[in-house]
C-alpha cells in the first residue's frame, strides 16, 4: 500500500476550513426549515476536522479507481460504518439516471456521453456542497484518468471545493478483470477496456496522490486503509 500524500494543507487543518463566526447561519444561508442552503458561489466553507483523526470530521472525499477496482463498494461501506453523518455518491448510479436517450460508454464515447458524464459530475457536485453545507461529510467514487486535469480532477475540485481529497484505488490488473467478470449490465466492460482503463490509472503513480493497492484486501481492511489515508492527509505538513 502506498501513502504519498501530497500539499493538502496545514496539520489539523483541512483546506476549505474557514467557517465564520457564527456558523453559516451568520450569513444567512438557513431557511425557516432549518436546512442550510448553498452560498452564492464558490466553495462550501466547512469545519476543520478534530486532531485525533478523521472519525468526527466533516470529510469531502474522491475515491478513484478503474472499473473493477472496488471504489464504489469501499466507499458505501466507508460511509456507513463512520461515527458522524456521511453520504456516499456514486457518479455512475447519478450519470443513469438518465433513462431515455441514456449514452453508454460502452456503445463508444461520443459526444453525448461526455455531456452526459459532465452533466452527472456537476450534479455530484452539488449534492456534495449541499451535504457539507449541512455538517454532513460525503464520499464520491468516480474514474478519474491522470491524463485529463481539466474535466478530472481539476473539475472535481472546482464543482465541490479546494478541501476535496482525493485518493486512489489501484489493485493489480488481475483482481479488476476478476471483478469486473462478476458485474451484469452496462457496469461489466470488456476484458479490453478494463485493461485499458487499468493502464490508464498507472498515471497517477508519482501524481504525488495516496494510492491503496487493495488486491489482498476486503471491503473493510480497505475501508479502514482508506481512513489511514486520510488521518495522514489532514494531518501532513505542507509539501507532503
């Protein structure tokens, strides 16, 4: 398992810790429910995780990882065994709701399927902000590639906030073409395009982003691996 954490911000601090005075209330964000809506543009402030660790922290996560990889499934259980509030989102089950005219990738990614995909991405966006606007933290599963910044991680960080963080999910080749066997539907991809999403993934060796090889482990070493990654992440000093 490999820990590269890298610039995520000062000890006990996480990056977009900067509620004010009052709490969000103190802007005006409440409405007579009691929910707190959004803020006008840009990111959601909120609060600093405790120094003992992650477990009562208001965490916005990315888990990346190929097809096959266990993102989706390490992340629900993540959520669900945390001590506070915690949502998981899973880009894919957010991109199909689309029911006619839905675009799948695996017909070939056009045009429609990326609009499709970017659309779904900004909707897990701001669900995100929504959750943490609220003092619940949340986990997004998605296949980020190394090679696109832009509408990657980049966009990732721009629709939910500079304290996202992100960590990837990268067991070996054989593990994910022997998940991806057990898939039905438009999840299970060719043992070709598995390989090729899983090649693709290998960028972000030396991205300076935490990696959890996680071909020997279950859901809940995983899960607990992925906790690891994070304690160490808020915790690094700059330059990490």
């Amino acid at each position: 398992m490999q820990h590269a954490v890298g610039g995520w911000g000062q000890p006990g601090q996480h990056p977009a810790a900067q509620v004010p005075p009052g709490g969000p209330a103190a802007l005006g964000w409440t409405d007579p429910t009691g929910h707190l809506a959004l803020p006008p543009g840009g990111p959601v402030p909120h609060p600093a995780p405790p120094a003992q660790g992650t477990g009562h922290a208001t965490l916005a996560v990315l888990l990346i990882g190929p097809a096959g990889a266990g993102k989706t499934t390490v992340a629900r259980h993540w959520a669900a065994t945390r001590p506070v509030p915690t949502a998981h989102i899973s880009l894919d089950d957010v991109r199909e709701w689309v029911c006619s005219g839905f675009a799948d990738p695996q017909a070939g990614w056009n045009e429609h399927s990326e609009a499709q995909y970017r659309l779904a991405r900004r909707t897990c966006g701001f669900a995100a902000r929504n959750f943490l606007a609220n003092g619940i933290s949340c986990i997004v599963d998605d296949a980020v590639f190394p090679d696109r910044p832009v509408v990657g991680l980049g966009g990732w960080k721009r629709h939910v906030g500079p304290g996202l963080l992100p960590v990837v999910l990268l067991p070996g080749l054989e593990i994910v073409l022997e998940r991806n066997a057990e898939r039905s539907g438009n999840r299970r991809l060719s043992d070709e395009e598995v390989a090729r999403i899983h090649g693709r993934m290998a960028g972000w060796y030396g991205s300076g982003l935490p990696i959890i090889d996680n071909s020997q482990y279950d859901v809940e070493t995983t899960a607990r691996a992925l906790d690891e990654v994070l304690a160490r992440a808020i915790a690094a000093p700059p330059g990490w």
